[in-house]
C-alpha cells in the first residue's frame, strides 16, 4: 500500500505506490488491528498513527488463543469522484481488489495466509476501524469500510464473532481527525444510492465457499508460496515495486506464446491472491489477441470456472469455433481485433497497441440475486485482483499492463452475442511493450531506499 517511486517533470513532482489505481488518485486507505491496536496506514511516512487500543481484552477473545493480526480497506470515493463522476464508485471497487491482491502476494511471500472475513458487515467494519465516528470526521469527506482480511500464519486461522471487538471500539479513547481534501464539491447522487444499496451485512454462512474447513486445508493452502520465477526474494519485491501503469504501447513488440499461456494460468481460482476471496469465480475473459508469438490473432475466451463452458457456448454468438488451445482457452473467431478492441474500449489505442487486450465478463444477475445486491462490489474486487495479477506478469515478462475503466459496455456483449444481464463486462485491461516518456525523471519511495542503494 505505500509508495513505490516518485516522478518529476518541470517543476511538477508526483507519488507513485505499489497497487494501481485509477488516475493514481488512490481512494482507498489501508487499516491494521495488532495487538488491540488500531493503526491507520499513512503512505508518505510509511508510518502507522495510533487512532485507539481497544480495552478489556477483547483482542485476545477475537482470536481464541489463535494468532495473527486484521488487515482492513475503505474507500473515500471523492478522491476518484472529483475527476471520474459517477465511474468513481466502480473505480473504488476496482482499487479495493488491486489492494487485496497485493496484500495476499504480500503475505504470501512471508508465509502468511490473508483470507477476507465474510462474518464481518461494513457497519462492524466502520466502528472497529472508527471511519462512522462524525466527531474525527468534522467536515472531510465520508470515508467508507470496504473489507477486513485476517493475517496468520499456517495453522493459525482462527477468527471469532467481530460482535465484542466493535463493544470494545465503542468504549475505546479515539484520537486524530480526518483531512479535509476539498473546500468545494460536486454531487453524484447516484454513487450515495449505489453505496447505500451494496452495503454489506455480515454473512454467517458462505454456502459455495471454497474456504478451508480443516487444519491439514489451512496449512496446505497456507503454504503455498507465490513468486514470478524472477528468483530471491529481493527479486520478487524489486519487480514488485517496479510496477507501473503504461501509458502507451510500442505496437510492434510481440509476447510469447507459452508466457501468455503461463500468464493466464496465474488467473485461476486456488492460488493466491485468489485464495483470500471466499467466493468461487464469477469473472472470466474475453481476450483480443493481437501479437502473441503462435497464436492467430482473434478473439479468444478464458475460462476461470470450467463448468461456464456450455452457458457460454450456448449464451454467446453461434459462429464462435471454441476451439480449444490450451487448459480453459478457446479461440473464439480468427480475425484481425486491432479495430475491435480499439472501439469497444472507448476508442484508446492503448487496447489495440499492446500483445493482447481483454474484457473481464462477470456474472451479475444470478450472482446479485443470490448472494445479495452487496456481491455487486465483490465483483469488481474479483476483477480489480485479477488486473493485479496481469500488472505484475506483465512486469516479470519486460512488458507493461494498463487497467482500462472507460469502455463501451453494450458494445463488447454486441461483439460476443451475450444478451440480457446475466453477464456483464466490468473491467478491461491491456499488456504490450510500453513507451516511456524520457523527460520523466523517477527517485525511490523512501529516502531510506535511497540509503540501501
């Protein structure tokens, strides 16, 4: 969550950070419970500030004699609002599932398992996290509880009921108060109605969960370790702070056929960072292959839940070949996609330029309908992961990846034949060769990184 280089130009100088974000405008605010205590993540100063120490033991109860410690996401939709407008809410929702992937490779690099925690509403979230406290708030913008994740070690996942830890927070001696980012405002009321109508109220049961159940489960899934087969551990973090959003692509380089194969097979549900989510996959692609060594350019589909195929098959346009080309990839229609791809998301050449670009497909209508109108956000999450994973492949392979928000929705399901609201484009994303502007100028993060050179 914190930063991963600073640029320059001119007189102007900017902070980059480790997860993406749209318009590097980064709505979303990371929390830590250790110990009891309740620690806000301040990225500038890659700091911790104290806001409470939740009394009477309470921590100590939440974990059973377990051990570990909560990590927790909100969002402040202002800061994406101000320039995006009513795509603010979405793009959060984007960002909060770029941050829990980055947290679950994080965790997985130490050993750790991070698992979300479905008991948990955003009510209990906001009181334990103190975000619902309007006398910290005064006049800065609303701050909204997104996620909390436990962090532990193999064979000690243990969490119990959130019910006396948000007891305690409301005991608890607050301190600090939020920053006002704005003197003025525009009103999206349609973002106050989505928010209001996704809340999240807890879960006591997650019936198509894949979570472990057992302790042989929980330390079999904790040990799986994830790297990008760049080696040490410096390797993988080096790579990992190296990730950077492209701006534009060269639109000759071409990927090989056997990365772009591995690369895809990184999307599948059992590894992290897909682990941490305790829901099986609702979101799978449709790829525009451009130049990928050995495959014909066409549009390709990826299948992260093998049972989809027949109700894609069935759902999608009659002419499509599904032919098979490796595990759960099917070459759709061989065709030159450059224009497609270009039109579909909003007319950027940054979708036709690349090696491959994509729209992530989600399953919406059932999924609301039978998990709650609040999953509407878990999809995004889903995809937002999913586009963390492709930033960091793309890094390991020389390359570069670009997140795209802005896309003709009707459009991609008109290219497909998907009809109705069952199936709904949500996210779309491009890798190739980038183009650098060389008046750019990059320093480290941290000055203390600076001293470790």
């Amino acid at each position: 969550m914190g930063l991963s280089a600073w640029k320059a130009y001119r007189d102007s100088r900017w902070a980059l950070r480790v997860n993406p974000s749209s318009g590097n405008l980064h709505p979303t605010e990371a929390y830590v419970v250790h110990d009891g205590h309740v620690l806000h993540y301040a990225p500038r100063e890659h700091a911790v500030e104290e806001r409470a120490v939740l009394p009477d033991g309470a921590w100590a109860a939440f974990l059973g004699g377990g051990n570990g410690f909560l990590v927790a996401l909100t969002s402040i939709q202002w800061r994406e609002a101000w320039k995006y407008g009513e795509r603010a809410f979405r793009y959060c929702q984007h960002d909060v599932g770029h941050a829990i992937a980055a947290m679950r490779l994080s965790a997985s690099l130490f050993g750790w398992t991070l698992r979300l925690l479905p008991e948990w509403s955003d009510e209990q979230i906001a009181a334990v996290l103190g975000v619902d406290r309007d006398e910290d708030r005064g006049g800065a913008e609303p701050e909204h509880p997104e996620c909390v994740a436990l962090v532990a070690a193999p064979g000690q996942w243990r969490a119990g009921d959130p019910a006396p830890l948000v007891a305690a927070a409301r005991r608890a001696a607050w301190r600090g108060r939020a920053n006002v980012l704005s003197q003025g405002h525009d009103e999206w009321p349609i973002i106050e109605q989505v928010t209001e109508a996704t809340k999240y109220p807890g879960r006591s049961s997650t019936p198509d969960s894949h979570l472990p159940t057992s302790k042989s489960d929980l330390e079999e899934s904790g040990a799986q370790r994830w790297n990008l087969g760049v080696g040490s551990w410096e390797s993988t973090r080096a790579l990992i702070l190296q990730r950077r959003s492209a701006l534009a692509f060269d639109g000759q380089s071409s990927l090989g056929r056997d990365r772009f194969i591995a690369m895809l097979a990184r999307l599948q549900p059992a590894a992290p960072p897909f682990d941490a989510f305790d829901w099986r996959p609702h979101v799978h692609l449709a790829l525009f292959v451009h130049r990928v060594e050995g495959l014909v350019p066409g549009v390709y589909a990826y299948l992260r839940d093998s049972a989809v195929l027949g109700e894609w098959r069935s759902g999608m346009r009659s002419q499509f070949l599904w032919e098979p080309v490796a595990d759960h990839l099917f070459l759709l229609l061989p065709i030159d996609v450059m224009w497609a791809a270009n039109r579909v998301s909003c007319d950027q050449e940054i979708a036709s330029d690349g090696y491959f670009s994509l729209g992530m497909i989600a399953r919406l209508a059932s999924a609301l309908r039978d998990r709650g109108e609040s999953f509407y956000r878990r999809l995004f999450w889903e995809c937002g992961a999913i586009g963390q994973v492709l930033y960091l492949e793309a890094e390991a392979a020389g390359s570069r990846g670009t997140g795209i928000g802005c896309f003709y929705d009707d459009a991609v399901h008109e290219l497909l034949g998907l009809t109705g609201d069952e199936w709904q484009s949500l996210y779309h994303f491009s890798m190739g060769k980038a183009v650098d502007d060389p008046r750019l100028t990059t320093e480290p993060g941290y000055s203390w990184e600076t001293a470790a050179k």
